[in-house]
C-alpha cells in the first residue's frame, strides 16, 4: 500500500508536458541546441566576407520571421571511424525563405543561394577551404513542446522520421542577418559545382580540428556526410 501511495506521489510531481504540432505561429524567434552557444546572426558570421566566428561550443541554431524568412547557424565536427585522428570541424550558414505544410506539419527550407560554409581537416590534401552551399533542406515533421521548465523546445525530424538535437526558444525577436541575399554568388552548389576558397588554418581564431582532438568525449558523428543537413 505504502509502495502504491509512493508511487502515485512520484508520477503526480512529474511536470506535465503539453505538445503542440500544428501551430506554425510558435515558430517565429531564434532556437539554439545545448548551452544556447550558437545563435544566428552577426555574432556567428560575416557573409560579406565569408567568415566566421568560432563559437565557444558545438551547437546548431534557427531564426524565423513571421513573414517567412529563416537562418540557419551550425558547428560541428565529424568524426571519422577508420582514422580517429581525422576529425572534420564544420561550420555552416544559410538563409532564404521557409515554408510549413500544415497537413502532415512539414518544414522546408529554400535558400537564397549565398550560403557557405568552411570545412577543416588536418589530414586531407586542402586542410582549410570555405564552399558555397546551396541545398534546401525539408525537415519531414516539426513538433514545439511545451517544457515547464526551459520553456518551448522545438523538434525536427528528418525525412526518415529520425529526430534531431532540440532547440530550445532563445528569442522571441529573430536574430537574424538582413531577409536578402548578402554576397554576389555567380554558381551556387545546387547542381554540384563548388567553389573553393582555400584558407591557412591559421587564419582562423580557433581550431575546431585542435579542440575536437581535445574534446573527444564532445564529437558527434554527422549523418548525411558534410554537404546534407547537419541538425544532430
């Protein structure tokens, strides 16, 4: 009896969760993975320039406007299963326009085409380069739920149905480069066709390759390979 009663006590102290799939109006705002280190925006890249800046932690972030507008922030490393030495460190930044098909609660990103992103491995031929990226990306379901304590968290799903990493709410307001494209790109990678800016490693504030090495326990092996959504 004592053990039903404590049992009963137990499930009563569990906050309740409240899940909301279908409200498109909840996606406005900034979301951030984990610590919340990166974050859209300025802070994270300079598109004029093609650069970056190297958040103090891995993560993944998106921003949405209310009239349709998104970005997208990552960075990441890859490990490699054969040469464990060879870690990849990846840094990603897209935006464009969004789109939400309400009838089975779909996500689709459509970039503007000035997106790049910069790829470090210390064991290939080209160490450092920064390539244009191009892809659009459909997130097969998006579910908001609503935590007691951390407030809304946002989940995507790939177009397996696998989940990826939460975001959590950030901002209410976007934080967000401006809604138009912001370098002049003559050949975006949609078709395949990359164009390569080599880069010195040392031309970068900080490492990703150097603090995976350091950090092993942190790295997340990347499904899709480098050029497919990195949302894990």
């Amino acid at each position: 009896m004592f053990g039903l009663s404590l049992v009963v006590t137990l499930l009563l102290s569990v906050p309740a969760f409240t899940q909301v799939i279908t409200n498109a109006n909840l996606l406005p705002g900034t979301w951030s993975t984990g610590s919340g280190a990166v974050t859209t925006g300025p802070g994270f890249c300079t598109p004029e320039n093609t650069s970056f800046n190297y958040p103090k932690n891995t993560g993944v972030s998106v921003s949405f406007t209310a009239d349709g507008f998104y970005e997208l922030a990552r960075y990441r490393f890859k490990g490699n299963a054969t040469r464990h030495k060879c870690i990849t460190g990846l840094l990603n930044w897209h935006h464009g326009t969004y789109t939400v098909d309400q009838t089975v609660n779909s996500v689709i990103l459509t970039p503007f085409g000035d997106g790049y992103q910069q790829i470090q491995n210390t064991c290939e031929a080209i160490t450092n380069f920064i390539e244009n990226y191009n892809l659009t990306e459909k997130y097969r379901e998006y579910r908001i739920f609503q935590d007691p304590v951390d407030g809304n968290k946002l989940h995507l799903f790939d177009e397996g149905g696998a989940p990826y990493a939460p975001m959590f709410y950030k901002s209410a307001t976007p934080i967000m480069h401006p809604t138009k494209s912001l370098r002049n790109v003559s050949r975006p990678v949609g078709s395949g066709s990359v164009k390569h800016q080599k880069r010195n490693a040392g031309e970068m504030s900080s490492s990703p390759a150097s603090v995976g090495l350091v950090v092993v326990a942190l790295i997340v092996t990347l499904a899709g390979g480098v050029a497919g959504p990195l949302f894990l």
